[in-house]
C-alpha cells in the first residue's frame, strides 16, 4: 500500500481501542485486508505491506494504553477513515459495539474448564473462552452486531433467577456494571476468535 501518512493528532485518544476487520490474504508482495464478506455487506478490499500486515495483525481491542508511532498512528486513522478498522472508547457501552461477527470456521470444544471451555477451530491450537463468553456463540449469525448480542447475553442471563442474583452479588462485590463487563468480555472475543480465525468482525456498512 502506497500512500502519503499524515500524523492525526485526534487519533491520540487515551483508552481507545483498536479494533481489526474483516480478515487477510496474502499475494506476492503482501496481504490483502478484506472487509465487508457478508450477506448484505459492502465488500472491499486494500492492499498491505508486510509492515502494515503486522501492525494490524498485532491490534488488541482489550489494550487501551498501546503507545503507537506517529506513523502508525497516521496509518490507523487511514484505516479508520476508509473502514477498515474500528474505533472501541474505553467506555464504550453496547451501542458502541457496531461491529458483526461473521462465523469462518467450524468451532469445536475440546474440553470444559472450571470457569470456561477449551475451544478449537478446524485443527489449530486451541484457545480458552470464559462461561460468560460461550454464551455469545449460539446469538452469532453473521447479521447481529456484537453489541446486539451482548445485550441478548444480559438478558438470558437476567432472566434466570439464579443469574440474576450472582450479577447483583459480583456488581456490588466488584463496584462495576454488569454491561461493562460484558463489554469487556465482547473485546476479548473479538481478540481470541479474530486470531483463531474462527470468527472475522465486519463493519454493519
């Protein structure tokens, strides 16, 4: 990708998260970062230099305190700019989550954990998800945005007494919302199902 960085002060947000699209393919001197292959999506693409490819394969949305280059920096709001990537505040609520999961690969469970499961996609290494989040898979059709189904989870989980009475417990043992720490878990998700590529986020235009 050739292309003229300007430096965007307005990028430099404490707390903003970093949020990749869609998913990448290689050519001969690159990737290409696709977004938009959905039902209904607008799909496009851009092509990236290996640099570029690392930069964005190495985005955490948990991370709100990365300290970026200037020239990453400027690259990011491009990116942002032309939808490529999504921009996450650290407080954001479930409005903020406009991104659409969109299923790739089949997900299996490898085995149950104490507070979780040990999850595979197709035969790679597998990766850990917390109680919390499994329950966001069955909400996953390619249609709903991440904070749709956030707000599914809360109400499934509010709509058992039991549930409810552990939510009301950890919010007053914990000092925080039960929607904060779901959005929490919804950025997690995004991290570990992008990386195992079982899971790619797109943009709802």
């Amino acid at each position: 990708m050739h292309m003229t960085i300007h430096y965007d002060p307005a990028m430099v947000n404490p707390g903003i998260r970093y949020v990749g699209l869609g998913y990448l393919t290689p050519f001969e001197s690159g990737h290409t970062l696709t977004v938009g292959d959905r039902t209904g999506g607008d799909k496009r693409g851009v092509k990236l230099t290996p640099a570029y490819c690392t930069l964005i394969s190495s985005l955490d949305p948990t991370v709100g305190d990365r300290d970026f280059t200037a020239e990453e920096l400027g690259l990011l709001g491009w990116l942002a700019g032309q939808g490529f990537i999504a921009l996450v505040a650290g407080d954001a609520g479930f409005e903020d989550l406009t991104v659409v999961p969109v299923p790739r690969r089949d997900i299996a469970v490898v085995e149950d954990l104490d507070e979780g499961y040990l999850l595979r996609a197709g035969d790679d290494a597998p990766f850990a998800v917390s109680e919390l989040g499994a329950r966001f898979l069955p909400f996953v059709d390619g249609e709903r945005t991440l904070g749709e189904i956030a707000l599914a989870v809360k109400t499934e989980v509010l709509a058992d007494h039991e549930g409810r009475l552990s939510v009301e417990k950890n919010e007053k043992d914990q000092g925080r919302t039960f929607d904060s720490v779901l959005v929490e878990e919804a950025l997690v998700l995004i991290r570990d199902f992008a990386r195992a590529g079982a899971i790619t986020f797109e943009p709802t235009a």
